[in-house]
C-alpha cells in the first residue's frame, strides 16, 4: 500500500524526481479536500450584492507616520500578539510619504483599537525595506510580508526586494531573497498539513532599466515552505508558474503590473493583471511544473474592471478586484461574467489590499487616500 511521507525532512532525503511526486500528491490530497467542500452551492448569488454599508474601523497610521496601507488580512488564530479576527495591515510609505520606505505592520481590532504589530528594521534586507501588498498569516502565527524599497521614493532607486517573515510577536526570524524573487508586490498563501505554499506577483524584471517604457516580465512565483508546529517555515522549492504579465515604472504608482492573487476552489490561480486592466487564470497552480506564457489566461478584460489592483476570492468562489482608477470593487465569476461593482468612494487611486471579514460577513478593504480601514458589509 503506497503511503504518502509528511516529513520534510524525510521527504527532502529522497531524490529530487521523487521529492516533486510525493509533495504533488500530498498537496493534492491536503489541498483539495480543503477546497472542493467549500465550492458546494458556489456562484449562487453575487458576494457584493449584498453589502449594503460601508462602516470606518480606524485608522492604519502608526505613532511613527507611516502611510500608504497596502497589504491587509485577517487573523486566523490567536497566537503571541496575534488576536482572533484582528486584521493586519502593511504599510508602503514613510512619514515623508516616500513610496517603498515604509516599515511597518500595524494591527487592528475590529473596533479600530491601532496597534504596532511590528516595526521591522531598514537593516533586514540588504537593499531595505518598504513593505507591499504581499501580506500572509502561516501556521503557528508566523507572518510573511513582501518588501520592494526604494531609496527615496523614486522608481529609479527601487530594489529587488524579498519576502520577511516574522513570529507571532512580530520579529523576524528568516528572509527570503534572490532567485525569482524580484519586487514581490502582492501574494497569497494556502497550508495543509505539514506544508504551506505562497503564490508571489513580481514586478521589477526589467522594470527599472526600461523606465516607463511597457516590459511583459512580470511573474508568478510559487514557493513551498515546511510549516512544522514550533519551527520557523523552511523553503522547500521556488518555481516560476507564470510569466508575460506587462509592467512598467511609473511616477505616481512606482511600479504597474501583477498585483493581487487568489487560489480558487479548483486549484486555479486568479492574478489581477493591472497594466493590461484585466483577470488572469494560471490553471493547476499548485502542481503545474511549466509556467503557463503570456500572462495565463485572460478570464476577464475591461467591462467594470479598471485598472485592478487588490485581490480575493468571495465565499461564493467568484473573484473580488479593487479598482485603482475609480476606488469601485468589482466580483468578476471564474468563466468572466462582470456584476455591478460595490462604489466605496475611495475615489482614484484610494484602494488596494482587500481581505474577506471573518465569518464571510463583510469585506475590509484598505482606503489609502485617508490612511484608514474600512468594512463593508
């Protein structure tokens, strides 16, 4: 009787052929149990159709003047300083609002109490740091965040950048940096058993050199990380599944291109391809071992969507995207059908990060033009 390993370690001993097969068939068997129970009675109705409010929690500034909040979700787990049904929030921008010097996570009550869940040094990566929307809680309640920094705010100094994660009392315990990692800007996150995986949008392959001129090398980056109970996470693999997203710099964004990721209920992976104003499909994400080329597979394009940023799946399997260009969050369904889009009144260039409110009853979305966060519901 074949029996699948769930030891890292022993898994990592084995050889590399047979590695990839036994993670494959674990993940698929961790994974899909997870998701497909949660599909049952998906598409039923629209996610936004029934959020009738919009509700102010509080502010995102921090005691140390950092704006720009990006990166938002919700935690799973209390843990450390972790609290159940919190919500952490990245911020991109320094006190001088200098894009890509921002440093710190705050935190959120659901009431709107701030706090500083983390303050991380300039120092932790070798270019700095300036956190973006790539925000995950893992096992264990330890956090990742991306950073892509600048050294003055201008898109002219901006770094390659990496992953940071942090424990449940917000210090950093380990770095992610080089190989495909390239100005990681938003990112997902799914675990089952002993294993979580990061999905990672990148932005700054040949963004830099080229200016505002259009480049199509923005990527999905796929990472595997042993989470074992009391262990900081270890990668296990890094592999490129996507490629052909357009990027460009730009003045008053920094950076245009990927943005927000979320893995659907059949293991596709839906990316907001910002530059090109539409939703992409990277099917089989979890196990594809070839990346699919020019952008994935366009789902969605035009319509009400409108320069999406922010990404997240609605309880009901469709696709939420906040707009950069008129502040609306549109539900787009996983074949490509548009519904009518939630206004918040954020306005232009007021939204990114989006996270489902816990017990599916609203969505926080972070206003950055007033440096608050808000519930819908």
């Amino acid at each position: 009787m074949f029996k699948l390993a769930t030891d890292p370690a022993a898994i990592s001993a084995t050889s590399p052929d047979r590695r990839r097969g036994v993670l494959a068939a674990l993940l698929a068997v961790l994974v899909c149990a997870a998701l497909i129970p949660a599909s049952a009675g998906a598409f039923d109705r629209p996610f936004v159709g029934q959020l009738k409010a919009i509700t102010q929690i509080g502010s995102t500034e921090p005691a140390n003047g950092d704006v720009n909040p990006y990166g938002i979700v919700t935690v799973p787990t209390s843990t450390g300083s972790l609290m159940r049904n919190d919500i952490l929030i990245s911020n991109f921008n320094d006190h001088e609002n200098l894009q890509g010097t921002g440093t710190t996570i705050v935190q959120l009550t659901p009431k709107g109490s701030l706090s500083v869940f983390a303050t991380i040094p300039q120092s932790t990566l070798p270019t700095g740091v300036g956190l973006t929307t790539a925000l995950a809680i893992l096992p264990g309640g330890f956090v990742v965040v991306g950073s892509l920094p600048t050294e003055n705010g201008n898109s002219s100094t901006a770094k390659a950048g990496g992953l940071i994660i942090l424990n449940s009392t917000g210090h950093v315990v380990k770095t992610i940096t080089g190989g495909p990692i390239n100005g990681p800007w938003d990112m997902t996150a799914v675990s089952a058993g002993p294993f979580s995986t990061l999905f990672v949008t990148n932005v700054l392959n040949g963004t830099v050199a080229s200016g505002e001129t259009p480049t199509d090398g923005g990527t999905v980056v796929r990472i595997v990380l042993a989470t074992l109970p009391g262990q900081t996470p270890q990668v296990i693999s890094e592999k490129v599944i996507a490629t052909g997203f357009p990027e460009q710099t730009s003045e008053a964004a920094l950076v245009v291109g990927p943005t927000g990721v979320g893995l659907g209920f059949e293991g596709t992976l839906f990316v907001a391809d910002t530059q090109a104003n539409r939703i992409a499909a990277v099917p089989n994400a979890l196990f594809r071992n070839a990346p699919i080329a020019n952008g994935g597979i366009t789902v969605a394009k035009g319509g009400f969507l409108n320069n999406p940023l922010g990404l997240t799946i609605a309880p009901n399997g469709d696709v939420l995207t906040a707009n950069a260009n008129d502040g609306n969050i549109v539900e787009t369904t996983p074949f490509g059908a548009e519904f009518q889009p939630l206004e918040t009144e954020a306005g232009e260039g007021g939204l990114f990060g989006l996270a489902i409110a816990p017990n599916e009853r609203g969505l926080y979305f972070v206003d950055d033009a007033n440096n608050t966060l808000q519930l819908a519901h």
